[in-house]
C-alpha cells in the first residue's frame, strides 16, 4: 500500500485532499507545517488536529520555524529592502513544502506527499509535467514554476480535476468542521497580515517625495520599499495648487495616480495615471524550468505577471519578453512565468525591468 503523508493546514482543501486520498486506498497520514508564531498558526494548527481525529488519520506537527525564516523571510525582507517586490509563495513552495519536507517525508518511509494545491500532475509524452487545473479561477501553478521534474513522482495534488465549488459540497457533507471556512489568504504559512505593517517590523520608515514624472513634488511616502509598482493606495498626495490637466477631472478633482517608477537611490517614487501603468517588455532574469533542458527562446509562449493574472501571447528573446498586448504594470522581483499554448507549465524568472 502506498504511504501517504499529507500537508494539513486547516484549510477546507487540504481536508477534502486527504479524504479523496483515503477514498483510493492510500495508507494516509497527516502533518501541520508550523513555520510562524501567531494566533492565526494557532488556530489552525488546532482546526488540522480536529480534522485528523474526525477522518481518524495521524497527526503530526512538523517545525520548521527556523528552516522558514532562513530560507524564505530572510530573503523576503531582503528583497523587499532592495526596492523590489518578491514573491514568498513561490520560495516557501521550492524551499519548504517541496523542499524540506519532501525529503524529511522521503527518510521517514512515505511514498508520496500531498497537498491541495489547485494544480495538475499527467503525462506529456513519456514525461511527467504540470499542468492548469480544472478550476482555473483557483489555478496555483504561478507559485510552483520552480518545482523540478525529478521530484513530480513523489507528489499528488488530487484537487487538479475538481471545482472548488464541488470541494465545498464535499466538505460539507462529510460534516467536515471547516467546510465553510474562509478562504486562506496572505503569505505562505503566515496567513493575511497589513503587508506595510508587517515590512516595518523589520524595515525602518523613511519618508521621501511623490513625485510626476516632469519631476513636480506632489506628496511623501514613507519608504519606497513598501510600495509596489502599480499600486495606488497608502500615498499621501499633497495636492499642490498648479498642476497639469491631464491629471484632473473636469471639475477640477485629482485622478487617481499610481506609482510607475522608484527611484531607491533618491528615495523618491514617481506616480502617474493609469493609462501611464501599461507595459509591453520585460527583461527577466534567473529563468528555471520543469523540464531542465527546456529551451524558451524564439518560441510562441504564453506569459503570467501575477496570481490568477491573465495569460498573455508573448515571445521570449534572450532574456527580454516581448508581450503582444499591453499588460499592467509588474515590480522588479516578482515572477514572470511561462506556459504553453495548452496550458503546461513551463517555468519561469524573476522580472528585472519592465517597459
């Protein structure tokens, strides 16, 4: 029988993961990734036990507080420091869920691990390659661009053929007690935390100019590493008393600005309006792939800027993307990921420049 350790957050999805699991047969247990102290973690560390007791599965607890903080936070902080804007999601999958204890799950004599991830596992010819789910308006495979195609075998993701609509009425019905829980948002085994709030624990404030681009000082900032290339909120607009019309309203009211540059070194952010926000090159950077040897180059791909992003036509040469429609602005250091036409994950970079 195959043995079967499953990645147990307390979510509604990796509930129903497991109960599909034992509906095939497989010898399945359960483990609860505890990777940072909260009272978020806490609660649903214990939603994890309960759910083992009622499916009558073992539970584990698995710490991997320090190894989380090394090999993601740190340079979560780090990046964030530089001006840019990574992704932890994608570190914390490579890193720790089929990282680390992939291999602790390997010494420990399982099989194969699981998780509920909305993603799919098939064949390609004779090789094995990940796939868009069913659903794919809960599609996951932007965070999993990193994942290696040696280590495909030893996972399942029984969730890639089900609706998460369907998921929900199987819970339920099963009387499983999170089946109406919220969705789980925010960082990797963190949850949903004020980002600005959680960067100043570690990175100081330092306030500086919002600028337009002539360069006219139209507010302050408090750091331009808490700021993302498109966003919009947390700005404090001083509105001075001459500015051009292009950012006005007919009746004189300011339209909404958006930060289309930083300027670390000055510690100034340059803003503008939405229309400014849409670009057509990207420069990347640190590109992997599934399938190792696999070349990207010259050839007809399909690219993502950001989770659940829509699928852009693009072609890669050298390490410039060149999309062939206008996409909304991305940051330096998040993913740029690539598919193919039928919806293969390919792999992806890390986005440098945009333009």
């Amino acid at each position: 029988m195959t043995k079967v350790i499953v990645e147990l957050s307390g979510g509604v999805d990796s509930a129903v993961t497991v109960y599909l699991l034992l509906q095939k047969s497989y010898q399945v247990d359960s483990a609860f990734f505890w990777a940072w102290n909260s009272p978020q973690v806490e609660e649903d560390k214990k939603m994890a036990a309960a759910i083992a007791r009622q499916l009558s599965i073992p539970f584990q607890v698995v710490d991997l507080r320090k190894e989380y903080h090394q090999r993601v936070i740190e340079d979560f902080f780090r990046e964030y420091a530089r001006g840019r804007v990574p992704s932890p999601d994608v570190s914390c999958n490579r890193e720790i869920k089929f990282g680390l204890f992939l291999d602790w799950a390997k010494k420990e004599g399982y099989d194969r691990v699981a998780t509920g991830h909305y993603a799919k596992l098939k064949k390609e010819g004779k090789r094995l390659a990940i796939f868009r789910p069913i659903d794919k308006s809960k599609d996951q495979t932007y965070f999993l661009y990193q994942l290696k195609e040696g280590i495909l075998p030893y996972i399942l993701w029984p969730l890639g053929d089900k609706k998460k609509e369907k998921v929900k009425k199987l819970a339920r019905r099963l009387g499983l007690p999170n089946w109406n829980r919220p969705e789980s948002m925010g960082i990797c085994f963190i949850g949903p935390v004020k980002l600005d709030k959680f960067l100043s624990q570690y990175l100081p404030i330092k306030r500086g100019e919002v600028i337009l681009p002539s360069g006219q000082i139209i507010g302050h900032h408090k750091g331009v590493y808490f700021y993302a290339l498109g966003q919009r909120h947390n700005l404090e607009i001083n509105r001075p008393s001459t500015l051009p019309w292009r950012y006005l309203y007919p009746d004189g009211g300011l339209k909404p600005l958006y930060v289309i540059k930083k300027d670390l070194a000055a510690n100034r952010l340059i803003v503008s309006l939405k229309e400014d926000c849409w670009i057509k090159k990207i420069s990347f950077s640190q590109l992997t792939t599934v399938w190792p040897e696999e070349k990207i180059e010259n050839k007809e791909v399909l690219v993502r800027l950001r989770n659940l992003g829509s699928l852009i036509p693009a072609t890669v040469e050298g390490k410039t993307i060149q999309l062939k429609k206008p996409a909304f602005i991305t940051s330096p250091g998040q993913p740029v990921v690539f598919y193919t036409l039928d919806g293969r994950l390919i792999g992806g970079g890390i986005v440098e420049e945009v333009k």
